[in-house]
C-alpha cells in the first residue's frame, strides 16, 4: 500500500472549488464529508485527476485552474432556443433556474434557463462552471492502491 497517488489509487480527500471572485461553488468541507475517488472512473476529468497525481496522504494543495483545464469553454452549440410549448404550462420559467432534460437516449441533462422571451427559452447545456477560472483547493486523506496497483 502506497501513500502516494497513482493512476489506480482510491483517494479519501477534502476538496473545495473556488471562483475568481472568492466564492465557493462545491465543497466537502461544507458538507463535512469527504469524497471518495477511484482515479481513472471518470468521475473528475483528466485534468482534475492529474492535479492529483503524485500527492501523499496528509498534503494540502491548491491548483489555480483555467477553463480549458477545469470544467472547459462555454461551447455556444451547447445553447439551445426552444418553443415555449415545450415546456409545461404551469412551469415557472425563471431566469438561472436548472431543469433537467431527457436526451433521446433517454440520459438526464441539467439545463439552465438563460432567457424567457415571449414563446423562446434560452437553455445552456453547458456545466455551470464552464468558461470561468477555478481555484481547485485539495486535501489528501488517505490513499489506496490495492484496487488496482
């Protein structure tokens, strides 16, 4: 067993993800739990699991992140116009609210309503946090590799 971060470690950390203006966008410690990691599944991106790569059990670390390594660019084909129609009558469309959309596969995807005019809705599918700066605050807990070392 290795305190070390690898490529197929379970990682035990506390992480806070902060913006440019200082404000928390998620954090464990908020919640008081501490996330769980299995480097490689796909649950944080490439560029998140490699700020992680290499650190000990016990470090503290902070990571000043730009779009494209975070949670990537506002991609424009990723906002849609779409009928009023489609959405429910009795639905309250406001401005920032987070709806969550079936795609034809029939996967769930959040979207955020940017814009009511007359019979269009503005939806932005992209993440929440994309196009912006992240401070990515880490602190390794304990480290596991015999999943898969």
């Amino acid at each position: 067993m290795s305190n070390t971060i690898g490529s197929n470690s379970e990682v035990l950390f506390h992480f806070t993800i902060k913006l440019e203006d200082g404000s928390v966008a998620d954090s464990t410690q908020l919640q008081g739990k501490p996330a769980k990691l299995q480097m490689g599944d796909g649950s944080l991106t490439d560029n998140f699991e490699s700020c992680l790569l290499g650190l000990e059990a016990g470090t503290k670390k902070v990571f000043e992140l730009p779009p494209e390594d975070a949670f990537g660019p506002v991609n424009p084909d990723n906002i849609h116009y779409m009928e009023r129609s489609r959405f429910g009558a009795d639905l309250e469309l406001e401005e920032g609210a987070i709806l969550s959309f079936t795609q034809p596969n029939g996967a769930e995807i959040p979207g955020i309503i940017r814009g009511v005019a007359g019979d269009s809705v503005t939806v932005d599918f992209n993440h929440p946090l994309a196009g912006q700066n992240v401070t990515f605050e880490v602190e390794i807990l304990a480290v596991d590799d015999e999943n898969g070392a």
